[in-house]
C-alpha cells in the first residue's frame, strides 16, 4: 500500500525532527528513497546547516517550506507535517510495523525502506560525505569530545570528562571540549575544563572539527551519530545496555562504555549509572578501540 502511495505521489517532503541525532538516522530513507530515483524535500535545520555534507539533497528549513505535498513522511506525526499533507497523506514512521520490534535504529530505518516502501537498491549509510578541502582525521592525536546533551540525565558529570582528558593529555593525545555557544560560559569557569574548550556557531562547523578529529568520545547525544556518520571511532557513554542496543551510533567503528552493573533495580541504574562509570573504564575502552577492538 505504501509502495504505490509512494510511486503516485508527485511531490514528496520529508519531515526531520529536530534531535540531530534522529535526523541524521531518518536521512537512511532521505538516502535511499534518492538512490531510487525519487526527488524528496527534506525539511529540517539540522540537514540545512549541512547542506554541503549532503550532497543532492533539496533541503530547506521548516519556515521556507511553502505549499502543500502528495506524501510527507516524518517520525512522529506533528501539526506542521499534517498541514503540509492537508491535501495528500502522512506517513508516521513509529506506527509502521518495523518500529514495532526491537532492535537497531538504523535497522528500522533501512526495514521501512526496503519493506515497506519496497525500495530496491536499499543501504544503511545515510548519504553524508566529506566536503573537498576538510582533511579527514588529520589530527590523529585530537580526541574530540562532546561532554554535553540535551537529555541532563544522560549527560556524565563534568569532572569526570575532565579527569578523562587529563589521563589522555598524559597519553599524548589533545582532548577537545566541544559545547554549544549557550553552554560555553559555564564552562569557561572551570579552570581544568576552559583550555580545551572549543564552540562553534554552526552545525557545519562542528561537522568538520569532529571529521578532522582522529577520535570521538561523548554521552548518548546527536554528535555521536555524527561522528560514528562520517566514519570517525567513536566511543559513546549509556546509562543502560538496552538504549545502546538501540541508540547506539552504528555507522562507523565503536563501542560504548556501560557503567560497572552493580545495581539490579532498573531506576537505581538510572539515578546512579554516573557514578558506577569511571573516566579508567572509558580509558580502558578507548584504547581497546585504538587497538582495534569493538564493544
């Protein structure tokens, strides 16, 4: 059904959310649907400010999108998307059968497009590519590190990424700090954290320092699957091994970190993963990875 909703449709838009890691999982059927001779519109902030990683994408932001759609295709069904389809239909990707069972996002991802819309020249890879003049991971030494999100519970307390970076300072590498412009303040203010600090204004930006990056370490966040996208290593720190086995960033070469399992009630696991996970454990599993292991 699906599959000829989509073969009719003259215009096609698809709606990404405004979590950059979900964008960039979501871009997997933006990908696939253009390697199927399809000519979407994506809309979303996120792909806009990396319009150049994105090549052959027709992308614009949610506020210079105009008119209406014979498909639109999102995540979760929102107002704006059902006013785009007022005239056509929606596809609301968590209600399809493929987000029913558990698994991998990415998995669910190239399962709508290969068996729901029928695709068939169907990848996992969701289309990004360096831009010409970024050297990719030409700072070997430079482990970029995101020790924020937008989710506090996720998040592992500053002083741990700090003691992290010292240890890695003393192993000869040079740890970078990377916090969005609003958070950069806060930060400035602690002594041992303000001399690897780096913001940058645009998303684009960021892109390419974590590409020129020879490594990626950071909480369960966007700039994860970003890295892991553009085939950085990457290391990701969960509170629980079930929203890894989901969330985890899955492109390139990486493990996660989990916290020593010393709790057996769930919420316990919750409330105090922080402390049961040590910047020697994240150590541990970052040279493992440099040796060639994955976790």
């Amino acid at each position: 059904m699906m599959k000829a909703t989509l073969q009719r449709a003259g215009s096609i838009a698809v709606m990404l959310p405004a979590a950059i890691g979900d964008s960039l999982l979501m871009m997997v059927v933006v990908n696939n649907l253009i390697r199927n001779g399809y000519r979407p519109v994506v809309v979303s902030w996120v792909v806009a400010e990396l319009a150049d990683w994105f090549p052959g994408v027709d992308v614009y932001r949610e506020s210079d999108v105009q008119g209406h759609f014979d498909l639109v295709i999102e995540l979760r069904r929102t107002e704006r998307g059902a006013a785009l389809a007022a005239h056509g239909e929606l596809c609301e990707m968590v209600a399809l059968e493929p987000f029913r069972k558990h698994g991998h996002m990415i998995d669910m991802m190239v399962a709508v497009a290969r068996d729901v819309f029928e695709l068939a020249n169907v990848t996992r890879e969701n289309g990004i590519a360096v831009p010409p003049g970024i050297r990719f991971r030409a700072n070997e030494r430079r482990v970029a590190i995101h020790p924020t999100g937008s989710h506090i519970e996720k998040i592992w307390p500053r002083k741990k990424f700090v003691a992290l970076a010292r240890k890695l300072i003393e192993r000869g590498f040079h740890p970078t700090f990377l916090v969005a412009p609003e958070e950069k303040p806060a930060w400035l203010l602690d002594r041992d954290a303000a001399p690897c600090l780096h913001s940058f204004e645009r998303l684009g930006e960021v892109a390419a320092w974590i590409a020129e990056s020879g490594w990626f370490i950071g909480n369960d966040s966007g700039l994860g699957h970003l890295a892991s996208a553009l085939g950085v290593p990457t290391i990701s720190l969960f509170m629980r091994r079930g929203l890894a086995r989901t969330w985890r960033p899955n492109w390139g070469r990486g493990a996660i970190v989990l916290p020593r399992n010393v709790f057996v009630i769930g919420f316990l696991k919750e409330r105090y993963w922080k402390l049961a996970l040590t910047a020697r454990s994240v150590l541990r599993s970052f040279e493992r990875l440099r040796l060639g292991e994955t976790t």
